[in-house]
C-alpha cells in the first residue's frame, strides 16, 4: 500500500491507474489509501460533461485535453459508465477518439465502471477523482452519459458542470423537462454546423432567461467538437465559471457540501448492507411483507426497530 | 385518513391524486395511508417506458393506453419526472399528448416529481404504483426520461421494462454503453417511418445476440406511435413477457427482490437523515474533512461509530 501511495503521488500512470480498479471494486484496501492521500486532495479544478447518447461528449472531451494541454496543464478524462447490472462491466468503446493524447504523459485518460461499488457511480466518482488530483493533474474532466439523475450526481461532484446537446437530439422543452437548465454551468451545442444549432442555441437561451434568475448565469456555446471549432471559446467559459464561483464563495460552499453529502452517502451505504442482513434473516417480516400484511415503510419501520436493538444490546 | 384511503379503495380518481401528492412530498400521513391499502396491493400489471429525451415515450404511452382501453383494462400513467433540483417542479408538458383520454374514467394520467421524497423516484415510484394498485388499475405504464441508472431504477420497479428508441437518437454501441441491453425485456424502435430505423432494429438485434445469453429474449420491436403502426404487436410482447415471468417463476423473484430492496433503501433513506444530523453537529470532523486532515471513508466510519455509541447509551 505504501508503495502505491507513493506512485500515485508520483504521478505514476500505472499506480494511478490500480488505485482506480480499487475504487471500482470498493476494496477493503481504499481505506489505507484514501488516508494516504487526502493531504494532497482538493488542488484540482474538474469539469463535468454530461449529456444524451450521440451528442459528441468524447469528442469535446479530446478538444477539450488538446485545448488544455495547449496552456500546459495536467489533465486528466475520467469516462463514468453506468453500472452495467447483469455484466457488471462496460465498453470503452469512445476511448478510441482519445488515441491522439495516448502517448502524452500529461494526459491520463480511463474508463471507469462502478460495479462492485456500493454507492454506485454517486460515490465511486468522487474517490476516483481525488486519486487522479493526489496524482497532481491540475484539470479533471468527469465524462457521463445521462439525461436526468446522472447528470444531476455529475453537477454535484464535479466544479462546473458542462451538458451537451445537439441539434436533432430532442428540442429543448424536453431539456428542460430533465431537470437539467438548474444545474449545468456550461451548456454547449454540438455540431453546430448541422441544421437546427442556432435554433437549438436561442431555445436554450429562452428557456434560461424564463427560468428562475440564478447568480451565475449559464452561457450557451456553439461547438464543432470535430473541427475544434468553439473549444476554446468553451474553456474560457469553464475558467470563468471557476473564476466567478471562487470569488463569491459558491465554489467553497459546493466543495464543503459535497464532502458533508458524500460521508453521509458512505456511511448509510454500509448502514444498508447492515439493513440488508437483518432484512433476509428475519422469516417472519418478510412473510409479513410478500403476503401484504404488511407494507414497506411499516417493515422499514419494524427493522430499524430491531436493529436499533441490537445495537443497544451488541 | 380513513376517508382518503376509502377513496383509493374506489378508485375516485380526486382521492387517487391526494395519495400520489402525499407520496411526492413524503408526509407522515404515508405511513398510515401504505398500512391502510397494502392488502390490495400486488394484483396489477406494470409496464415501465424509458428512452432518451425526443424518442417519442409520451406518444407510445398515449397510444398503449388505447390499445388497453380496447382490451377492456383499466389503465394508469404515472410520468415520472427526474428532480428538478433548484425548483423543486416538474414540467406536464407531455401530458398535453395524452388529452384523447382525459375524458375516459378508466384512465388515470398523473405526471409525479420526487421533490420531497427521502429515496428520491426510486423510492417514491413503487409507494405511488400501489396507491394505483389499490385504486384497481389493472395496468400500469410507469413512464420516465433517461439512460443509464434512471432506466435500470425504472426497470427493478415494475414487471416488463420497455426501452425506448429513435433512428438518429444514438447508435446501438451507445445504447449499449448506458447499460441498458442487460436490463430491457422489449425494446422498441419508434419512428420506425424515419431512415435509419431499419439499421437500428438490426444493429440491435445483433448486439443482444452477442451479448450474455438471457432466459427471456427481448424483442426488439418497430413502431411509428404517431400513426398507432405497431402499438398491438407492443402489447402483446408485454404480455407474451408476463406470461414467460409468471411461468418461470422470474416475475415472483422480481416482485420479492425488489419488495426487500424497497424496505431496506426505506430504512436507510431514514438512518441517513440522523446520519446528517449527526455529521454537521460533529464541529471537530466536518473541520478535520475540510482540512483534508481525514478523508471521506474515516469520517464515516467515525461517524457510524459514534452513532452507535449513542444508541447504546440512548
């Protein structure tokens, strides 16, 4: 563990790289190194890109490491798959389009899947990301595909929030609709040489002024992710968003209720797996349960009982 | 309360909206009004529609309420809309498509959000699908929007999970990215009119035929919902898959699964409550977090350590 502690605060790309598979699989081990390297945490700014499948994530993410890399920062892509329940693995399939950073050592890029975490990609995502900032990358790009709560778990976890559309890809009533214009930071449309971009740009632009007024007001950039049209443009719009949120507190005030949110998501999370035994060992209230005497929050009600029991006694 | 649940019972469609209206906001009143209707719960069908923004879901769904209405079923719609954070609302604009049957008393339309729910939609979507049990909906369609974990939590909560998609909206690698081929019991290709649906279907088709073998084959269907092209051949795919679940025993481990996994998510949603109470009376570990003078793991785990203390001593 020591040895790997210091290679990920080497920046070594292959002990970085382990202590992800860790995350992943929630081993015992993370606790030794989250210890070890949480002196060296919160240093790095990340970006959030969310958005629906088709839109061009992976393809700004590339602009955006090229970009950053262009003003000599460190950068780290960390692509979230969502659990893949009955495999539990996921395709890396969009890691083809980072080819061109593969052999940067600045560059570290990695498909990451949440399956043996207990608190899925809502808590896996966070110690992934403070591996990657003990590892001394200055920008942390946290890629997802999602419409609705995924999207919501990324905004939270990352500094500044950037959802991706493009044109064709539902208009912006539906956007809307996924509870999204209240959380991102960023809005990019993609493909912006494709028919219906301005439309999709001055929906969105709508729909942000009718929306409720919010300190930072959320700018709406046209991308083309392949020619790199734009990516400079939306880089200035991420640094400023950091600029703003670090001088009106906003950014301190996330970070702060970010972590306070993630110890209570840990802890309930072992909680459950505690709840869970005492759920299928006990006969009698599942019996209750499937024979509909009894109802779910009547049961969580009894079990909570219990437990709390045995704690008394234990 | 007695009159509330009386109401449910005969399905007056008021007293069915006031119970759904409790479930959203997680009152206290739940507990007596679940106790008061779980023996008639358990007896419906419940189809779950999910589908990246702009498929077309609100358009299949209008039009599966037709085909069950000439069946003769009595039928509800519950649109689930993820949290809208900053808001706490939900936009209804779908429901403008479902207007054909506003008229119909064999019809319940409801658009839900989960803005006071502790468990969030995967805790208030099952609360609210029985209060449509009791009321004696026969079938229940459970729509909402999103890929990735919102399709897998809509899935566990009802019997046939139907995935939604479009020509356009996405190739099938993506699809098969968000996780989605491992948790869908019908998918179904809408604007099948369009170019590019032949391909989809096919693509499909293919990936599920390399993926890991499934006792129950999904179908991967063409419909163009707009013209109602489709929609029978829909339903009785639903229907061929219940009868496959009954058979086999996979409905009644589905149905058990996920009445356990409620109970204990219920009874961590609660502990998680004190758990925050806990952590942000803690002075000394919320300044040791910011410091980064521990982590996010030790804090839980002095956390859950103390909180057993005090249940000892309580």
């Amino acid at each position: 563990m020591a040895a790997l502690i210091r290679g990920v605060l080497e920046g070594d790309a292959r002990a970085v790289a382990r202590a992800i598979s860790l995350v992943e699989d929630d081993r015992p081990e993370l606790e030794a190194l989250a210890a070890g390297l949480v002196e060296h945490t919160g240093g790095s700014c990340t970006i959030g890109l969310t958005g629906a499948p088709g839109v061009g994530k992976s393809t700004i993410a590339a602009g955006l490491v090229g970009a950053l890399r262009a003003r000599d920062l460190r950068v780290a892509v960390l692509a979230v798959d969502p659990t893949s329940p009955a495999t539990g693995g996921a395709l890396l399939g969009d890691r083809v389009r980072m080819q061109a950073h593969a052999t940067d050592p600045g560059v570290f890029i990695r498909s990451m899947a949440t399956r043996g975490h207990l608190g899925g990609m809502a808590l896996a995502t966070p110690e992934a990301v403070r591996v990657l900032e003990a590892a001394g990358y200055a920008q942390i790009i946290v890629e997802t595909v999602g419409v609705g709560q995924a999207e919501v778990d990324v905004a939270a976890a990352t500094d500044t929030a950037v959802v991706v559309l493009a044109p064709g890809l539902g208009d912006a009533v539906q956007i809307a609709k996924a509870g999204i214009l209240e959380i991102a930071d960023v809005f990019v449309v993609n493909k912006a040489d494709r028919e219906g971009a301005d439309v999709l740009v001055r929906e969105l632009r709508q729909m942000l002024e009718l929306g409720t007024p919010r300190e930072w007001s959320p700018p709406v950039l046209a991308v083309t992710a392949t020619t790199g049209a734009g990516l400079d443009a939306l880089l200035d719009a991420v640094e400023a968003h950091v600029a703003w949120a670090r001088g009106s507190g906003a950014l301190e005030a996330k970070r702060r209720a970010r972590l306070l949110q993630e110890v209570a998501a840990l802890a309930a999370a072992r909680l459950r797996v505690e709840l869970e035994r005492a759920l299928h060992a006990d006969d009698a209230l599942v019996a209750d349960l499937l024979a509909r005497r009894l109802d779910p929050r009547g049961a969580a009600a009894r079990l909570l009982h219990r437990l709390d029991g045995a704690h008394r006694r234990g």
